[in-house]
C-alpha cells in the first residue's frame, strides 16, 4: 500500500488521515496551526506545521500526497510542491477540479497530478469533526481527462476504496457541472432558505415551529461560511448556469401559483427527479483495464452512465 502524505487536517483532511491509517497505512499531514498539529498528535497521528519537511518524506518515500486545503490556500502549496518535491504523485479533495489543474498547471507543472473529490462532508469542520467512516459508501471522483498518469489514477482508486468508497471517474469539467447542480447550488438555496425561514429578527414563531423538512433543507447553511464562499465562488461558471435554471423553475412556480394556484408541474417534476436518485445509490460496479488508447475515455463514459470502478481486469 502506498504511503500517505495529507496536506490540510481540517474535516476532510483529518478524516482522510484516520481512514487511510484505519486501513494500514503509513500516513503523516501537515496542519496549518500549532494547535491544530497538537490536538492531532494527542490523538496519535503524526502531524506537525512543517510543510516543506512532510513534501520530503512524500519524495523519499514515493508517496501519494493529498491537497486537503480550501481552494485559496491551494497556490501556496504548490508552490512549495514545485520547490521541494517537483514530481511527486499528487492529488486533492477540493470540491472544483478546473480550477485546481489550471493552478497545478501553473504553479507545479511537473507534478503527477491526478485530481480527486470525495463526495462527503458535514456542516462541521476542523480536526475534532473528523470520521475514520466519512468516506464510507461515498462516491470519489477520481478525474480521467486526457493525459493524466494512470499509475496515479490507479493510486488515488486505491485510496478511495481503502477508504470505503466508490469510484466515480469524470473529466474534470464535467465534474465542476455536475457539482455546481447537486452541492453548491444546495448551499446557496439552503442560506436563502434559512434566511427566509428566520423571517424578522424580532419575531421566531416560524423558527419554533419548524421541523425536519426546514432543518434538512438548510443543514449544509450550517457550514463555516469561507468554506461555503471557497468552494462557491471557485466553480463561478457552472454554478451561474445552474442558478438560473433554479431561478427560471422557480419563476415558472410563481407565475402558474400566482395564476392559478396549480402546483402540481413543479411538485411532481420534483417527486420523479428524487425517485431518480434514489435509483443510482446502488451503481453497478465493473472492473476496468488502464491500459488502451482509449482507457480513459472509456472511464469517462462509465461515469457518465453512473455507473462507478469497482477494479482491475
């Protein structure tokens, strides 16, 4: 098994640290605070504030390294990749994979970078939110665009199923639409939501009475807001186009409830759409080669069809 080198020991960094060394692993990170470094250390995992040092283990060692990192903090490690460690196998779990490589790209272009993104996350953060089991049951996109080092790729799968979750390959800016729809456009709906249900700050009868359905619909609202802005903010593109298909939906929602009083277009388009969910929580899982000219597209295509890599042939 490949050794562990985890940038960031926030939510995700921290839970990735106890998967992979629940697994066997070796594994050490890098905390960006001396307290932080500490309350991981009193948990027995080997974490310290010396970036530069943990990049030459990864060189010694030949290991995977993982950006854990929000979006703006990644340039700056990059930069110490280029420095110290220039053509180490590298990965990440930031929820936008464009902006990512096109940084890779320019601040260290000799990386063997492969892009990830495990699908998983609470409203909490920090190392004291993290979960050996986060992972489990998840599904982790691994990017397969042209070009990229399969031996990489074949790492980064083997973290993820080391980890307890499914392998979803994509090309990275289908994944950047893909997310902008099913995680950051839920965020911004959910601070609306909240922000609508909380109503006037002097009157909280509607925040009394509220229930499940208003506290799923605005749990990830919850969320550290710089986290919810990095991950936001860095997929600007897509998550445009997919704020104005919800604006158009809920413009078309209004006018036929302002006319007629008729929801019903808008209620079981959404009824058949969630039942279209449920059907792909069980993917169908096929073994695949990395060898070929077209291995990769290949890759592409089996996630598109939502179905995800389950080994090798």
């Amino acid at each position: 098994m490949r050794a562990l080198c985890v940038v960031g020991t926030g939510l995700i960094g921290g839970s990735l640290l106890r998967a992979a060394t629940a697994a066997g692993r070796e594994c050490w990170g890098v905390a960006g605070s001396a307290g932080t470094a500490a309350a991981a250390q009193a948990d027995g995992f080997a974490v310290d504030t010396d970036l530069d040092a943990a990049l030459r283990r990864a060189t010694d060692a030949d290991a995977l390294v993982v950006i854990a990192v929000p979006l703006p903090a990644v340039e700056q490690v990059l930069t110490r990749i280029d420095a110290v460690a220039p053509t180490v196998r590298l990965t990440d779990a930031v929820s936008v994979k464009v902006a990512v490589q096109d940084l890779v790209t320019t601040y260290a272009p000799r990386a063997r970078y492969v892009g990830g993104h495990p699908m998983a996350g609470t409203a909490e953060s920090g190392w004291a939110a993290g979960d050996a089991d986060l992972f489990r049951d998840a599904a982790w996109v691994v990017v397969a665009d042209d070009g990229v080092d399969t031996g990489v790729w074949k790492d980064v799968a083997e973290l993820a199923w080391a980890c307890g979750s499914r392998v979803v390959p994509a090309a990275s800016d289908e994944h950047d639409l893909a997310v902008a729809r099913i995680s950051h456009l839920p965020h911004l709906l959910a601070a609306v939501l909240a922000t609508v249900g909380a109503g006037d700050p002097d009157d909280d009868l509607a925040l009394a009475l509220s229930a499940s359905s208003f506290a799923d619909g605005t749990r990830v609202a919850g969320t550290r807001p710089e986290l919810t802005l990095a991950m936001c903010e860095g997929n600007r593109p897509a998550l445009l186009a997919a704020v104005d298909e919800a604006l158009g939906r809920l413009g078309v929602m209004r006018g036929a409830l302002a006319s007629t009083g008729g929801l019903k277009a808008t209620v079981e388009s959404g009824y058949l759409a969630r039942q279209r969910w449920r059907s792909t929580r069980e993917p169908l899982g096929l073994a695949v080669s990395l060898d070929g000219p077209r291995a990769l597209e290949d890759l592409r295509e089996l996630g598109r069809r939502g179905d995800v890599v389950s080994g090798w042939k």
